[in-house]
C-alpha cells in the first residue's frame, strides 16, 4: 500500500469514528508568517458554505481523550495538526502542541464558531476569564489559575446568564473579528456568530450536541454536556481538556493570539480546501 492509500485510509477510519482528524508533518512551516495571512488564508482557502444535519456546537463523544497518551507517544510536537468540527481540537491541539493549525468543516457555522473561540481567547486573560465571555455569566469570585477545572465549571454552573454581558461580550468579539482582523463577515456571518452564541449563552455549562436540534440516535440518548467534556480524563485518570490547566489553556489561546489555528470552510471531497492547505504546506517544505 502507498504512503498516499495509507493516509488515506488513516483519514477515512479516523473520521468515522472520532469525528476529528489529524496528521503532522515535518518541521518545515514558517508559522511566523502566518499571522500576516491569517484573514486572506481562511477566505481564500475556504470553499461554499455546505450541508450538515446538525449545528455541532459541542463534541458528542465523552471518550476523544483516550487516545492522547498514544499520540503523545508516536507523534511528533512542532507540527501541523488538521482538525474538524468544534472544541475537541484545542482538547487535542494542547496534547499535541503542533506549530500550527486549520480546522477544516464542511459547514460555515464552524467557522463562525470558531471566530467566536477566537475573540473570546484574545479579549481573555486566563481560564476564569474567557469562562466568563463565553457563557456570558458575570466572573465568580475567588477563581485563579490554579482553580481545578471542576471547580471552575461549577462555579459558573452556578452562576445567572447576563443578556447585558451577552450584549457586551458579542459586540466585542465582533468588533475584534471585523476592524481589527478586517474580516469581511457577511450579515449571515454576524447572525451566525449571534446564533451560535446564543446557544452558549442559554445553556451554559450544560450545552450539549443536541442543545439545538433532534440528536442522532433519538431523543433518548444523553450527549455529555460541556462540563462533562471539560473534566473528563483520559481513561488513565489525567485531565486532559484544553481547559484541565491554566497551561494548556494558554498553550491553545496563544495560537490563537498569534493566529495560527485557522478555521476553513470545506468539503473533505471538495476541489479547493484541503487542496488549497496542503499546496501550502508543501511549498512551506511542511
């Protein structure tokens, strides 16, 4: 079997069954130039939005990390990671700390999902902080860095949602998005931000797959909700969450800070995105 059926075949398994894909390459990509591009990169890689029968907001799967400790153990850091859909990826960007991401979705929403993890890691200045912003729920006292990641969740658990904060916090996020980083997000774009926003803001820390739409499977089944998702482990009793430390929350906000998790619009079988990435990495000697 070539190199190329191998991947292949390494792709197609992974994405049936964990819903995310990844693979490192060499250490020849200039993430530094990267920050400079970061807006054209995700509108020039990106193809037409496409179809899902779901929103996705959250992971559905309780067990994704499970199989860090072996790509800890066969994986080289300093890579690129490929990643889709939505929060499991800093899950595993922070385990596998490669020099630079794209999170590649067939539906837009992704990305608008992902604009909003963005903003929201940038105007925050640790895990407490961005907790707060992202279920607009005014910031518990006594919260550090050192404060685990249980604690953290119940805290806003317990905390009241705030329609002024969700105000504030959303006009923030777009005001980063579109005159700092000059994104030029369509109205839909910014109703997206807002919908996929409001999901959070709603649900809290119990949002979970099926929060806006019919689950797969019926309506029986029980999707773990974020908190479970954030303080799950790794089935040998490690926190492994992107927001389990104060480390590898910043590891996954400095990407982002220096715009090097890039969210793309795309279609694994489409004829420009995953195209598009890899002419770029191959001429970046990736």
């Amino acid at each position: 079997m070539t190199h190329r059926r191998q991947l292949a075949a390494l792709l197609a398994s992974v994405v049936m069954c964990a819903g995310v894909l990844f693979y490192t390459y060499g250490h020849g990509v200039a993430a530094r130039e990267v920050p400079a591009q970061f807006r054209e990169l995700v509108e020039d890689f990106s193809e037409p939005n496409g179809y899902f029968r779901s929103d996705n907001l959250l992971s559905n799967e309780n067990a994704f990390q499970q199989v860090i400790p072996t790509l800890q153990a066969t994986l080289p850091a300093d890579g690129v990671y490929l990643g889709v859909g939505p929060e499991q990826n800093f899950t595993y960007i922070a385990a596998l700390k490669p020099r630079l991401a794209f999170i590649v979705d067939i539906r837009r929403g992704n990305m608008n999902l992902q604009l909003m993890y963005k903003a929201f890691m940038e105007l925050s200045r640790d895990r407490a902080d961005f907790l707060s912003r992202l279920f607009a729920r005014p910031r518990p006292a006594n919260l550090t860095d050192r404060t685990p990641v249980e604690e953290l969740l119940d805290a806003y658990e317990a905390a009241e949602p705030s329609e002024e904060l969700f105000q504030k916090y959303l006009q923030e996020a777009t005001d980063l998005l579109t005159r700092t980083h000059k994104f030029a997000l369509t109205p839909d774009d910014l109703r997206g931000i807002e919908y996929v926003y409001n999901a959070f803001y709603k649900a809290g820390p119990d949002l979970n797959y099926s929060f806006s739409g019919f689950p797969f499977g019926g309506g029986s089944f029980r999707f773990p909700t974020y908190s479970v998702l954030m303080t799950e482990t790794d089935g040998h009793g490690e926190h492994r969450s992107y927001l389990a430390s104060e480390t590898n929350y910043r590891l996954v906000a400095d990407m982002e800070k220096r715009n090097a998790i890039l969210p793309i619009t795309g279609n694994f079988a489409g004829p420009k995105a995953l195209r598009a990435i890899g002419r770029y990495l191959k001429s970046h000697d990736a």
